[in-house]
C-alpha cells in the first residue's frame, strides 16, 4: 500500500552519509563560505501508510560544505529526538522537552549566535546541532525560552535579533511572540489572546509591527482522541472541545495526553474550520498584547509570507493564498496557491487584496536584507506551472506533485521570470544569498536542492539570481527526499 508521501520524491533514505569527494560543474560561487543545509522529513522506521503524515516523519538534515569555490562535504543526519534516539540504540540527548512535546523535529534549519538549530512547532523546542549537523539535544536557550517554539523566525536586519510567533494547543486562547537577542537567549515575550487554538505556522515582521495570520485551520479534538481505545475517544473528544483554545492546560496533563497517543494514528490534529473567524493582526513590536488590531480578511489559509513592509497609513503583506487547507484530506491541496498582495489601511480599517501571480507555487523566499522593508524581487518554487485551470477550492494533490521550476518576481514591473529545471528534475526551496553586504538586491545566487528522478541523485544547484541562468551545481552521492525548509548559514568569524 503507498500513500503518495511514502515513495517516489518523498521516499525515505535509510543511511547517513559523510562524503568528502564531491563532483561539480560549473562554478561555485568563490565568496561562498558557510554550509547550506535543508531539512525534512524521513521516517527512521517503516510507518503505516494508512496513518502516516507528511508532516510527522523523523527529520532528516543534509548540508553541503562551501568554501573557495569548493564543496568540502556532504552530510545528512537524522535529528534524535529522545523516541528516535532510542530506536537506533543510543541514549537520548540531555535536555528537557515542553509538556512532554519531543517529536519529530523536520521543518526548518538555521544558524543564530553561533549555534545550529533545526525546528519544528506547535509545542516542540528546538533542537540544537553541531556544525556537522549531529544532534546535540533539546535547546530552551539558555533557560530563557518558556514553552516550544517555532519552525519560522524572521531575523531583524537591523538589530540581527530573530523574531518568533509560536502556538501550541495547551496554551488555551493565546499565541506567543518572542525575540531572541544576539546572546541567544530570550528577551522578550508577549502573549497575545486569539479565538481558539489556530494552527499559525509563519507570520510577517515590518520595521514596527508583528503580523499575525489568525487563520481557520485549528486544533481537531476528534483527530487527538484519534489513538485513545474507542471506549473512551467519545468522551476524549467531548473533553477536549470543551478545553483547547479555552484555557491553559497544565504541563503535566499535556505530558499525559501525549503519552496516551503513543503507539495510535499519528495524524496531524489540526483541520479546517469554516466557523473560525479568518483575520490579520498588527501587534507593535514595542507594544503590549492589548495593542493589537486586527483585520478581518476572507477565509483561506497561509503556511508562508514572502514579505511584509510599511508605506504611510498602509502595511503591505504579500504571502502566498491556499484558498482552503486540511477541509478533504490531511496533505495539503484545496485549490492552487497563488502569491496574492494584502495592503491593511490603519486609516480605514479595511484590507484590499490583489493577485500578483496565479501560478501555483510555494517555498517564496526573497533577500532578507529587507525583512520587513520594501523590496523589489520575490522568489518561489513553481508547481505544475504549465498547469490546469484549478477551480477555487478544487482539490489539488500537492503531496503528488512535481515543482518543475523556479519563479522570479518583479514586484515593482509586475513580471514574473520562469527558469524550468529540465525533464524528471524535482525543485524544493531556492535561497537567496547576496555577492556581498553592499550589493544590489537581485545581485547575487539562488541555491538549493533539485532531484534527478533519472539518476535518483540529487544536485546542490546554483542560479543567478539576476538571470535565472544556472551558474554551477555540486553533485551529490544520494537522494535527497522532497521535504521542507533550509538555509544558508555563513561561517562565524
């Protein structure tokens, strides 16, 4: 039995590799010096198809080595939870989790304060790496950080500090902001008050405020109660509806709760909502929770921002718009994500939308010199872009699909650039690194991981982020499965 997320580009590798002889073409960009490293999931042990879920597979990093314009190694390396640690005969890694939380760890890496970090969210910690990617163990930062985190901070050009919402379902009504400092611990946190339990994976960050997409997908009662004996899943469920996103649940009864689905369907409990009312907040930075205002928008879902700014009395937001998420089945796929533009008047109150590309397409990326500035060029990963006419909220399998290119947008001209990767090669996530501090915003390379479904290997590829022209790649011994998010990380001097 296959399920889509368990073969093809989503297949598991069932080695770590440490590579040091790796084939390039082209060039390698010679002020390259740093690892680049992109994280995912890769199931350890052979999961029921039935039950399994894209987002809940053990997490696998693999990062490259540059540096003179060479690629000195190649490494992948499963993050060890305390679960996975076990299963491959080691001891658990010190450190404590949140409320029991110590899952698969599979959506994001990066590096702050000189230290390694791969993520996930809704209730989890952050586990810490080395510069080899083996894992260290669960990271509260020093101490300073109250509950798990996120998988997608945003990094203050301006002060390098990285800005966080988090959400977790035994906090009750409540989403957490934090900044971490330069130090790498916490200093700031504020609890801001939403209706229910949202299931808010990204938010936007401008020069002053923190935007938060309180959106219609939450927690599920019905699918937690999911792998409890069927004896007790009516009253499970009955219970929880009349807790989650109502108050704040202990971390001991959370711990519980976690501990009484071990071994049942680890399916993601989170669903769409149509009752759950879709809206925007501004929350400022300086501010206190009562200072937030919120926006009312359509219903629709959004896993990730491109970018965000302020220009007078308005806050543009442009992200990327699933029409629906999670409302007919657990991968996403209601309706084609398109890059759409949100402009909220503090004037007025009232929020005008605009599409800016209809191709289906996520992964958006753009120079984060300008987080929360104004920019210019966005990119993104094209899905089936010589594409179908999809119809709003028009099942679409993205779990099955094949992103065949990447995308450049011209936000001020209103043009979008497409370079195709070729027959039977797969794209995931493109980051953008700049030629130098100094330099312009589109001058600079694309680079990220694409799969050869010919050879079953995959490529690190570079592209010039002027001209989309592919400028080197560095070959790699494996395949490298279809996954999530990763990063450039330079070296620390």
């Amino acid at each position: 039995m296959t399920n889509g997320i368990l073969d093809g580009q989503y297949a598991p590798v069932h080695e770590e590799l440490t590579v040091t002889e790796l084939q390039t073409t082209g060039e390698i960009p010679a002020h390259l010096d740093g690892r680049y490293a992109r994280i995912g999931p890769n199931p350890f042990a052979a999961p029921d198809p039935a039950t399994y879920h894209l987002f809940t597979g053990d997490g696998m990093v693999h990062g490259v080595r540059l540096r003179d314009g060479r690629a000195e190694w190649y490494r992948n390396r499963w993050v060890r939870h305390a679960d996975l640690a076990r299963q491959m005969g080691e001891r658990p890694r010190p450190g404590r989790a949140h409320a029991g939380m110590d899952y698969a760890v599979n959506t994001n890496v990066l590096a702050h304060a000189g230290r390694t970090f791969a993520l996930v969210e809704a209730g989890c910690r952050p586990y810490e790496l080395t510069d080899e990617l083996e894992t260290v163990g669960p990271c509260d930062f020093d101490g300073t950080l109250p509950g798990g985190y996120t998988a997608h901070p945003h990094r203050d050009p301006a002060t390098g500090e990285l800005h966080a919402v988090s959400y977790f379902f035994g906090w009750g009504d409540k989403v957490r902001y934090t900044v971490l400092g330069t130090s790498g611990r916490i200093r700031k946190v504020v609890d801001v008050q939403v209706n229910g339990s949202p299931m808010m994976h990204d938010f936007s960050l401008t020069e002053h405020y923190v935007v938060l997409y309180d959106l219609p997908v939450t927690f599920d009662p019905r699918q937690a109660a999911a792998g409890v004996p069927s004896a007790l899943a009516g009253p499970v469920t009955s219970l929880l509806s009349r807790v989650i996103g109502r108050r704040t649940l202990p971390e001991p009864v959370v711990a519980a709760a976690i501990r009484s689905r071990r071994g049942g369907p680890p399916g993601l409990p989170y669903s769409w909502n149509p009752a759950y009312p879709a809206r925007v907040g501004l929350l400022p930075r300086e501010g206190r929770a009562s200072d937030i205002r919120w926006f009312d928008i359509d219903p629709c879902y959004v896993f990730h921002p491109l970018n965000a700014y302020e220009d007078g009395e308005t806050v543009v937001l442009d992200v990327i718009r699933h029409p629906r998420m999670f409302a007919t089945g657990s991968i996403p796929g209601e309706g084609a994500p398109s890059l759409d533009r949100w402009t909220l008047d503090r004037t007025t109150g009232r929020v005008s939308t605009e599409r800016l590309d209809d191709r289906p397409q996520e992964f958006p990326r753009h120079d984060e010199r300008l987080v929360g500035r104004p920019y210019r060029y966005g990119y993104g990963v094209g899905i089936d872009i010589a594409g179908s006419d999809f119809g709003e909220g028009e099942r679409v399998d993205l779990a099955v699909f094949e992103p065949d290119a990447v995308l450049k947008h011209d936000l001020l001209n209103r043009k979008t650039e497409v370079h195709r990767l070729g027959p039977n090669r797969i794209a995931s996530e493109f980051s953008f690194v700049p030629s130098s501090d100094a330099s312009a915003e589109d001058d600079g390379v694309l680079m990220g991981y694409v799969l050869d479904t010919t050879t079953d290997r995959s490529d690190l590829v570079f592209l010039d982020a002027a001209t989309l022209e592919q400028t080197g790649a560095v070959h790699l011994p494996a395949r490298i499965p279809s996954g999530f998010h990763g990063n450039w990380m330079p070296a620390t001097p």
